[in-house]
C-alpha cells in the first residue's frame, strides 16, 4: 500500500492561522510583533527565502524590515546592522539569512543577536538551553517537523528515531527535540558504517543530508514514518525517471522541460512510496513548516520580551 502523504502545506497553514488570530488580539493591546531580515549578497535561492518570510509576515499582520546589504560586507558592518537591531523596541526577531559570504564570521553574527530576539535558534545560549530541555527559541526546521509529527498524531515517546544529518541548523536540534519528546534517536553521518541497515531501525526516519535521492527504499522499514528535510534539483530526464513513481513522471518531467530542473528531496519516492506508512512530500513537505515556524517563534518572542519587560 503506498504511503500517506503528511501534508506540510496544511500543517503551516494550521500553524499559520493560529499566529493570524494571536497577533490580532495582541494588535488590540497596540503591540504589533516585528521581524528584520537580513540578507548579505545576491544569491538567488536566498532572496526568495527572504522575500517570502517578509510577504508572510504581512499576511499575518506582523511588522517586518528587510535589510539588503551588498556580498564585500564585512563582519563589522554586519555586527553594527544587528547591534542596531538589538537596540530597536520594535524589533522582536532577527533573522540573518544563512549561508554568509566566505568572508564573514558566521558563528560571531549568530551570537551576536540578541538571544531573545534570535528567531532562528542559533544563537549559543539558545543551542545550550534546547539542550537542557529548558524554554529556548528552536531551529525553526526541526520545530516544524515536531508540529507535523504531532498534528498527524504519530507516536514520538519510545519511537526509534534515526536522523541522517548532524547540522546545527537541522540533524542536531532535531535528534535533540525528539529525545526531549522521549523517542531513543540515532544520528547518522558521513562516516556512519551500515546506513540503510540503521535507517531500518527506525520507526521514525528524517533525512537532512542534501543529497539528491540518497534514501531509497532499501533503507526504510515497513510502515516507516519517513520526513524528508532535502532540498536539491533533479536536472536530467534520467534522474527524474529514476526518482519518481510513475504517476508523477509526466509532472515532473514537464517541470523540468520548463525550467530545466525539478525540486526533490532527499529521499527517493518511487521505491520508498510503497514500503514507508507515512512520507513527506518535496516540495510541500517541510518547506512550508519552516516558514510558518519562524513566524510562530517571532509571535513567541514579541510575548516573552513584553512578559519579562513587565516583571
Ligand atoms: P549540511 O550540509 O549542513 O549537513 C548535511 C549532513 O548530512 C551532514 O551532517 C553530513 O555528514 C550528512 N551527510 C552528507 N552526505 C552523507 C552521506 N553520504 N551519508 C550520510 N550522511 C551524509 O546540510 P543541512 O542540514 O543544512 O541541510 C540538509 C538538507 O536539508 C539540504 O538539502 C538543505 O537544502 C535542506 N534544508 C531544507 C530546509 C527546509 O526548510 N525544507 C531547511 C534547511 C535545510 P557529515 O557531518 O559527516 O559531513
């Protein structure tokens, strides 16, 4: 039996709403929650990234910035943009887009927000607090995965969970919330001996590697839930045949006459469909979450910053 599909498209939209109706009554009280975002240089996948976190914090009534700085900036100049930032009242989350030019100190930038206001999770008080299982704000990726895994009511407690990918962003905070949810987790990596005969323990497999169709079905138990994080480009009629099930062959192979590559995961549907009990679908998947989590950390964050003001 093919799998059921978990539909993140939903999902963020659930969460979405949830936000709307929040951010409208704190409206009511005069306070409006703020994002900037800022983004250093001119790649491509990066602009629409920010362009749609600022259309979606308009659409849900957040106040949003958007800072536009050219790829030479240095180190300084970012640290001064983002001390500003951390000074400005208005300003409840600040989002640096990742990945930074070479020349800039990522890991100082990041720490450099003010924790409170750090939206994305990477700041290393909020790394140490999510460690600690205290209340910290979270990698929005991984966050969103939870929210999905709990909307469909999938079990976490005593789940065997495999996570392939230990990135700071998505593999580590995610192994780390579904400890916290009491599931016993694997991570996996480049130099992980056995990966499909460790992936088949689980009960709950997420792939963040980014590689194209790595998963395939040899490396999925029966009934498996599978969460698939990649995003890359199949490029060639080959791969696209290779990748996909029948049924969506004729689609993807339109997409990719019209714009010369067609978005998949990291897992590959056409051999896992059949074996996995859930799956995630790319694009439509994760995608979605991670947005609507960053716009739910932001709401999260503008009530915090006024609760502790209030004390
Ligand atoms: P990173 O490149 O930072 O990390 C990839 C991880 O995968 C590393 O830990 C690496 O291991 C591991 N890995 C690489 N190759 C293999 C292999 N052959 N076998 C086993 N493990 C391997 O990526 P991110 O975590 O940032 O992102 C992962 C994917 O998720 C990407 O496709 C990215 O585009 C996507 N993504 C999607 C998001 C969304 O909103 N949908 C958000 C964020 C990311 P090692 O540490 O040993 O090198």
């Amino acid at each position: 039996m093919a799998a059921e599909i978990l539909n993140g498209v939903e999902v963020a939209e659930h969460i979405k709403q949830g936000v709307a109706a929040r951010v409208k009554e704190l409206a009511e009280r005069g306070i409006k929650p703020g994002l900037a975002v800022v983004l250093v240089g001119d790649n491509p996948a990066s602009k629409v990234y920010v362009g749609s976190k600022v259309k979606t914090c308009e659409a849900l009534g957040l106040y949003s910035e958007k800072y536009e700085l050219p790829p030479d900036t240095t180190t300084e100049r970012l640290l001064s943009v983002i001390q500003d930032l951390n000074q400005r009242d208005e300003i409840d989350g600040i989002l640096v887009q990742a990945p930074l030019p070479s020349q800039i100190d990522s890991k100082l930038i990041f720490d450099s927000v003010d924790p409170a206001k750090d939206v994305d999770g990477f700041h290393t008080t909020n790394v140490g607090r999510l460690v600690r299982n205290e209340d910290a704000l979270v990698p929005c990726t991984p966050a969103g995965i939870i929210e999905l895994l709990d909307y469909y009511k999938i079990p976490i407690s005593g789940a065997n969970a495999v996570v392939i990918g230990r990135s700071d962003i998505v593999g580590k905070p995610m192994a780390m919330l579904m400890l916290h949810r009491n599931a016993t987790v694997t991570i996996c990596h480049s130099k992980t001996r056995d990966l499909p005969g460790v992936a088949r323990q689980a009960d709950i497999l997420i792939a963040a590697i980014g590689r194209t169709a790595m998963v395939t079905g040899d490396f999925v138990r029966e009934g498996a839930v599978v969460v698939d994080v990649g995003m890359n480009n199949a490029t060639t009629t080959e791969e696209v045949e290779r990748i996909f099930p029948e049924a969506e062959r004729v689609k993807r192979l339109e997409v990719l006459s019209k714009r010369g590559s067609t978005l998949v995961g990291d897992v590959e549907p056409r051999t896992v469909i059949d074996k996995a009990g859930w799956l995630t679908p790319v694009p439509g998947g994760v995608g979605p979450l991670t947005i609507a989590m960053l716009m739910k950390n932001t709401l999260r964050a503008a009530e915090k910053r006024r609760e502790e003001k209030r004390v």
